[in-house]
C-alpha cells in the first residue's frame, strides 16, 4: 500500500453536523497527522484543515462519507508523490 501525504479541507455550514464530522474523523485518527479548526460564528461557518498520511484508498472513503452529510463540503489535496 502505497501511502500519500496531503491536506483535506472542510468546510461546515451547519454546526449541528459537527459532532458527526467530528465522529467520522475519530474512525479515521490513525492517519491524521494534523488537525486544526477554525469557528468562524460570526460567518456561520466551522473550517476543519488536517494533514493526512495514508493510501488513497483510505482517503476516498474518509472525503465520500464526509461529503455525503449534509452542510458540509470537502476537498483534498494530495502531494504528487513521496521523495
């Protein structure tokens, strides 16, 4: 299994999906290198960046369950390859 490295942005626009954002990330720690929130209230908006390590496979499963919930968008970026 070939490990990528990248980013996955997501982005919240209704906070009470957040605890289901934030179960799915829990099934998917072992891979999250970095993880870092930001609220924005005042937008209405909750911004989740990480930094993830695994195989794309993992991460397709972990961006298609997030982007089938409702409110919420995500994308990813992974690094073109390992040297």
């Amino acid at each position: 299994m070939e490990k990528r490295i990248g980013t996955i942005s997501i982005v919240i626009y209704d906070k009470a999906v957040a605890s289901t954002v934030n179960l799915i990330l829990s099934e998917y720690s072992d891979f999250i290198l970095a993880r870092q929130g930001l609220p924005l209230l005042e937008k209405g908006l909750h911004i989740i960046t990480l930094v993830i390590e695994t195989s794309s496979d993992r991460i397709n499963s972990l961006t298609g369950k997030l982007g089938r919930l409702a409110d919420v968008e995500v994308k990813s970026i992974l690094a073109k390859g390992n040297k």
